[in-house]
C-alpha cells in the first residue's frame, strides 16, 4: 500500500478506477484534474477528513487496490476524536486548482 501512497495519484486512478470513484464519493476531486501528480497521502492530508471519514476511505482504497487480501475495517473511538464538519464541496490545494480547472 505504501507504494501507492508515494504515487501519483492520477496513475492510480488510472490503474484502479475504482479508486477515483471512492476519492469523488469523498468529495475529493483527483479524477478530472489533468496533472495528476498529487501523492495519494498528500491528496488525503490535504482535504484534512474527520478521522473515522479518512479511516473509511483509506479503508475502500486498499480494498479496491487489494481486493485478495483480508482487510479488517477501521474502528475508531469517535467519542474521543473532536468533531469536524466537513463541506460537501470539492476543495483543491492551490496548485492543482488552477491545473485542475
């Protein structure tokens, strides 16, 4: 999985479609960016997801990256995370944005 985390995020979704889906399912908006050199761990850090959200997501890409291995699903204690509302639109970082649009 490490291997895809360092990775530009635009081959992964390239390699595993699903991947892309799962991200925009998230409110992340990799897919139809045109450089797609954002690592997969920046891309995650970037949109700052409550913890359980990011847990899920990171949950659904290995799935989908790995779909042979047994992958136990996240639990996280969301009474001692603080809560965070997230919005519902697409937020790119700076440098993707203006490449993105």
């Amino acid at each position: 999985m490490e291997k895809y985390l360092k990775a530009g995020i635009k081959s992964t979704i390239d390699s595993f479609p699903e991947v892309g889906r799962i991200l925009e399912k998230h409110g992340i908006g990799c897919v139809p960016c045109t450089v797609g050199t954002c690592k997969l761990e920046d891309v995650v850090k970037i949109h700052a997801l409550p913890p359980q959200t990011l847990a899920e997501l990171m949950y659904f890409v290995e799935k989908a990256i790995h779909p042979d291995r047994k992958i136990p699903k996240p639990v996280i204690n969301v009474a001692a995370t603080p809560v965070k509302i997230a919005s519902k639109t697409i937020r790119y970082s700076p440098p993707p944005e203006m490449a993105c649009r």
